[in-house]
C-alpha cells in the first residue's frame, strides 16, 4: 500500500510518559518524511503544548489540536479551523463545582481552569502560557470554547452521559472530555486530507486512547499502541510496541520504510 500521510498521536504514542520524544522515533520521522510523506500530529493537546514537539520534529503540516476542534498553521500558529462547542453552562458547573474534580476550559483565547494541577503546570512550562484564569469557574468570564475536560480521577460514564445531547463525549479512565457535535481526530483528518488531495486510503493513523479509535478505523493502516486498551485495539489493523519501547518507530520501520507489501 502506498502511504502518502501518517496522523500521529502524541501522548501515550510519540512520547513517552517523559513527555520527550525518543531518538529512534525522531529518526524513524525523519526517514519517513525523507521519502515523500506527509507526516502529522493529531492530538487532545492544545496548540502551544503541541507546537513546540511540531518545530523539534521540524514539521511543516497543520496540527490537528483538542482532539479536532482546532486546527493550527504549522508556520504562524493561526488558528485555520475552530469548532466551538455550546453547553448548558449551568448544569455542568452544578455537577462540578462542589464535586471532587477539576475541570479545564480550553477556549480560543486560553486556558481556564478549577485548580492547578501537576498537568497544568507542565502545560505551562511548556507552552510559556498560564491558565487566563483559576478557581470557581461559575465566576469566569469566557467564551468560544473548543474543549470541556472533566477530570473526575475514575472513569464516570454515568455523568459523562448527560452531556450525549449537545456534545461529542470521550470517555477517559479518569473522566471525560465534551467537544461540539461531531467533532473529533478523524473530522478534521477529512478536512486536511481534501486539502492535500490524498486519499483516506493512502493514510496511516497511530493513537492508543478513545480519542484515536475513528481515526484508527477509517484510514487505509490504523495502528494501536502496545499500550492501547482493548477497545482502541479491536478498531486498528494492527498492534505495535509500548510507547515507552518505541512502538511508533517499529511500526515505522518495520512497515512504512522498506516498501514491505501491507
């Protein structure tokens, strides 16, 4: 199969639990991109946690950021496709705001949030940019948001199922994520690959969480981690290693840079 593109998840895929980007997946990349393909990430991060792996990485495509929602300019950053999503505001801050949890607001403008966390701080050395906002989220004045997270610390289908009417729900072991109607990885993967002209057929796509599996299913080669759940295994075509023993870079090289017949 002649693959022309590939989508590459991040977290749990490009890097390892270190949030650095192994020197056999950087070779593997760059080896891959050398031979004519078009190399992407397509992740739940938001676009200044996921730029600064895109410039080490010296891509050059859009970056498909919160889990679709927004699409970034590889070269300026601009934000080339944002799918807002509405909620009942009332309702979520009434489930939220005595509850045990944090919630984080992504929106056009920045980052908002309940409470500081071991994940928000790293954002922020990372991104150089901190929460517009922190604390009681019912006194927050915001708008255009892109992604809802709910971090419950278990997973909570039964809350999670509430929002199923007005938004797109991503059930994680440790809560939720709610997005617009629709949106999602593969949505705005359609999106760019009408831009470039390529066939889903001529894509591979990597992931290992919920957030992976429509992706994984609708490409020509989707690929789960070793590390992947059951349920995000059973929608790809194969299995590789664990994200921390390069699992993204075996698949790389032992399917994608030799011209092995899939």
């Amino acid at each position: 199969m002649n693959i022309r593109a590939i989508f590459i998840d991040m977290d749990g895929t490009l890097l390892k639990s270190s949030n650095f980007i192994s020197q056999r997946n950087m070779e593997a990349i760059n080896r891959l991109i050398n031979q004519g393909v078009k190399v992407f990430l397509a992740t739940g991060r938001h676009y200044e946690v996921t730029a600064p792996y895109h410039k080490e990485i010296g891509l050059h495509t859009p970056m498909i950021c919160l889990n679709g929602a927004a699409i970034h300019d590889a070269e300026t950053g601009r934000g080339m496709q944002m799918k807002t999503v509405r909620l009942n505001e009332k309702r979520l801050h009434q489930l939220t705001a005595e509850s045990h949890c944090n919630v984080i607001i992504h929106t056009a403008n920045g980052l908002y949030c309940k409470e500081i966390n071991e994940e928000i701080d790293y954002w922020t050395k990372i991104g150089e940019v901190p929460p517009r906002y922190v604390g009681d989220l019912r006194q927050a004045n915001y708008q255009d948001v892109l992604k809802y997270s709910v971090r419950t610390g278990a997973p909570s289908p039964n809350v999670s199922a509430l929002f199923k009417k007005e938004a797109e729900v991503i059930d994680w072991n440790d809560g939720f994520e709610l997005l617009a109607p629709n949106v999602s990885k593969w949505a705005a993967i359609k999106s760019l690959l009408n831009e470039y002209r390529i066939s889903p057929n001529d894509v591979a796509a990597i992931g290992d969480g919920p957030n992976d599996i429509e992706m994984l299913r609708h490409v020509g080669i989707g690929v789960a981690m070793g590390n992947a759940s059951e349920k995000v295994k059973a929608a790809a075509n194969f299995v590789t290693g664990h994200h921390e023993n390069d699992g993204l870079a075996e698949f790389i090289e032992r399917y994608l840079l030799h011209s092995y017949a899939i």
